[in-house]
C-alpha cells in the first residue's frame, strides 16, 4: 500500500480508537463524577438563597428596597427571584432570568421578620448544565479539535513527505545516464532535502561514469587503432613488394616488432589499472607514521632520479605522533605515478623535483612539484579523468596511457582524502593530495 493512502488511513484508524476510547472515559470518568459536584453545586446554592432571604427580611417593610434588592441581584447573578405573599396565594415581586440551560435549581426560602413569623416565600431558579448535555459540550469541541489536527497532520504528511517521495520515486524510473537533463530542486534543509541531493549527486555520478566508459572505449579504440594501422601497412609493404631488399625488409620488421610491442605495453597498461581497481575494494589499511613514510619515499626516488641525471629536494614538518590509516603499498603507487609523470612530461633538461610534506586540520599532505614545462590551465581540471591526455602527440612519444593519475585518484579517493593538480612555483606542475590523520 502506497504512503499517500496508508498515511490518510492510519491518521483515521487513530481517529477512531482515540473516539473508541475516549467515550467511555467521559463516560465514567468525567461524567461519573459530575453528581458529586451537582449536590456540592445546590447545597452552595441553597446557601446563597438562605442569604438572600435573610437579606430581604433584613430590609423589611420597605417594599421599595426589597424590590430593587431583588431586580439588582437577579440581574447581577443572572437567576430568577419571585417573591410571594406568606400563603403563597399572591406574587408580589417577579424578575425573570431567560437562561435556557437545560437543567434548573429551584429553591424555595421562607422570609421570616424579626419576630420570626414568615412573611414572604422566595422562589430562586438558577440554571445548571446536566451531566449528560455537560459531556457533550466537552467531548464535541474535543472531538472536533482532534479531527481538525489529524487533518492538518495528514496535509502536512502529504505535501512535505508523500508528495516528494512521489517525485523522487518518478525520476528513479526514469533515470537516464545518457542524458543528465535538469536536477531536482529543492530548498529544503532536512532529510528529505539531504535525499533529493544525493540523489542529485548519484545521477550526476552516473552521467559521468557513462561519459567515462564511453570516452575509456573510445582511447583504447584509438591507442590499439594506431599501431595496427602501422602493422598492417608494413605487412602489406612485405607482401605486395616482392623486390625488397633484405635491409628494408629487416627495417620492416623491426618496426612490425616495436609498434607489436607497443600494443602490448598498451594492454599491460589497461590490466594494470583494472587490476589495481579491483584491489581498491579488498586492500587491508594499518597505522603507518607519516614521516616514517615520506623519509623512505624520498630516499628511495632521490637514489633513482640522480642516476637518471634529476634532483630531488625534500622537506617535511611531520612529528614522530603523527600517523595515517593506509595501504602502503597503494600510496607507493601513487608516488611511483607521479614521480614517473614529473620524469616522462618534464621534458627540461636539468629537471628538478621537490617533494613536500606536511600537516593541516585533520590531514597529512603530500605535495610533488617540478620545474618541466608544466600544464595550459585549460587542462588542468582534466587531468585525473581517466585516458587524458594534455597533447595526443606527447602520449605516442611518452608511451602514457592517460591512466597514472587517474589510478591516483581512485587510490587516494579510497583512502577518504583528495587529489589535486596546481601550476607550481617552480615553474613546472604541482600535485597535492592528502591522507586523514589518524586520531586517538
């Protein structure tokens, strides 16, 4: 059963129990308790009429002040007083009180004078709800109350939850990561704000993730598409060119060989990365001290970079306390990717690299950076998308695939830190990510 129907129909269920139960409550209760108050009500009330009885004795012949005695107390206390004769045979004062309460208290006081023979009778109504119309005047307004608020409930129910449920549940079906048409709006702050943005968030990834597949089957298209139309070229050569010379066919040859080779290193390139993605999903993290590990990096790629002809300068403000939760092996990789890029891209003779690191808030940075020629800034924000790369002309030189940084990415990404790239000082690019800080 959909919400938009359970809600109404639980809101009424609890309606009716509260209606069920709450009856025999005023019942039993409430009303059961109201002749008590009734017979506490007349016998408070056969008091006032003893007083004003002896009031009119008190005033006592004069006929004058006793009839406005009696006209100013019946319409100040809303009753009705009719005095008569001592037989009761005369009415000799009448003031009417028009209270159509559908209960009355009559009493009937003798006046007696000062030498207490009685002289008058006093009649006094005053009105009294029953118990039974009493209950209905506190169970309808009651009733009435907790119908108008279940209503209101069931309105609010409606349009804050049911009816963005609804839309949400509409666009799931018709999710499409062909096309990322517009995004849900909404402004509001709560839950169901925070699930229209994630929502929001996921058809976005969605979108991308099919961008990306299509654009990762479109480079390996093109990486594999190159080198085979070479191979097939110098196959046709051989075999259409019967008068070859044996250099020229062992040129051939060679060539056939090399761009074979090529194709190969691309598909080791490919396995390496999907390989390294599904290792993303099981790899074991443990306690590693940050300058323990910068230290080991940066001696390991300072010994390999000078017998290369580069230099690496390194620093670090790391204390002996602070530690990383990690794979290290993966964050190995990392460094590997991106000194290899500085190596690969540099394309500066006397290329320096310059290895950093340090502690901000809740994170360890690393920052790798070199002199080399850099990236055009147009470029940079594409730089950890998977297959790019900055010139097509410089991948066939270099032998990339437009992986390494990518690979980067989705490592540092898994260890819940952040990846980016920034036109260096030194004149060359700049890569920084960072690790969560391991807190006590």
């Amino acid at each position: 059963m959909k919400l938009n129907i359970k809600l109404p129909l639980l809101f009424l269920l609890m309606f009716v129990l509260i209606i069920v139960i709450g009856i025999p409550f005023i019942r039993f209760f409430v009303i059961g308790n109201l002749p008590v108050s009734q017979n506490k009500m007349k016998a408070k009330a056969a008091f006032e009429s003893v007083k004003i009885a002896n009031h009119i004795a008190s005033l006592y012949p004069n006929m004058e002040k006793i009839d406005s005695y009696i006209k100013n107390t019946a319409k100040d206390e809303h009753i009705s007083i009719q005095l008569y004769n001592h037989d009761l045979s005369k009415k000799m004062i009448s003031y009417q009180n028009n209270n159509k309460a559908p209960m009355r208290i009559n009493d009937i006081v003798p006046v007696q004078a000062k030498d207490n023979h009685v002289v008058f009778y006093l009649e006094i109504r005053r009105s009294m709800i029953s118990s039974e119309s009493l209950g209905l005047y506190i169970l309808f307004p009651l009733l009435v109350l907790i119908g108008l608020a279940f209503m209101i409930l069931t309105l609010y129910f409606h349009f804050n939850i049911t009816k963005p449920i609804q839309v949400l549940n509409k666009r799931l079906k018709n999710v499409n990561i062909r096309g990322l048409t517009s995004f849900l709006s909404i402004t509001r702050k709560d839950e169901i704000g925070e699930l229209y943005n994630h929502f929001n968030e996921m058809e976005e990834r969605l979108h991308l993730a099919q961008k990306e597949q299509i654009d990762m089957i479109a480079a390996i298209a093109h990486d594999l598409k190159t080198p085979l139309t070479s191979i097939n070229g110098f196959v046709e050569l051989l075999v259409m060119q019967k008068d070859l010379s044996e250099n020229e066919r062992q040129e051939y040859y060679e060539l056939i060989l090399k761009k074979s080779k090529h194709i190969g290193e691309l598909i080791n390139d490919f396995s390496a990365f999907t390989k390294n993605e599904l290792e993303l999903e099981t790899m074991d993290m443990k306690a590693v001290e940050a300058a323990r590990l910068f230290e080991n990096i940066a001696t390991e790629y300072e010994a390999e970079l000078s017998g290369l002809g580069y230099e690496l300068f390194w620093k670090h403000s790391f204390k002996p306390s602070q530690f990383m939760m990690m794979n290290e092996h993966m964050i190995g990789r990392v460094f590997g990717n991106l000194f290899s890029n500085a190596v690969r891209y540099g394309n500066q003779g006397n290329l320096t690299i310059y290895l950093s690191g340090f502690v901000q808030g809740s994170s360890v940075y690393f920052q790798v950076e070199d002199n080399g020629q850099g990236v055009p800034e147009k470029d940079m924000s594409s730089l950890f998308l998977k297959f790019f790369t900055v010139d097509k002309s410089r991948q066939t030189q270099n032998g990339g695939t437009g992986l390494g940084l990518a690979s980067c990415k989705s490592i540092i990404e898994r260890h819940g830190g952040e990846i980016s790239a920034f036109h260096s000082p030194y004149g060359g690019l700049g890569i920084r990510f960072s690790v969560p800080l391991q807190h006590d």
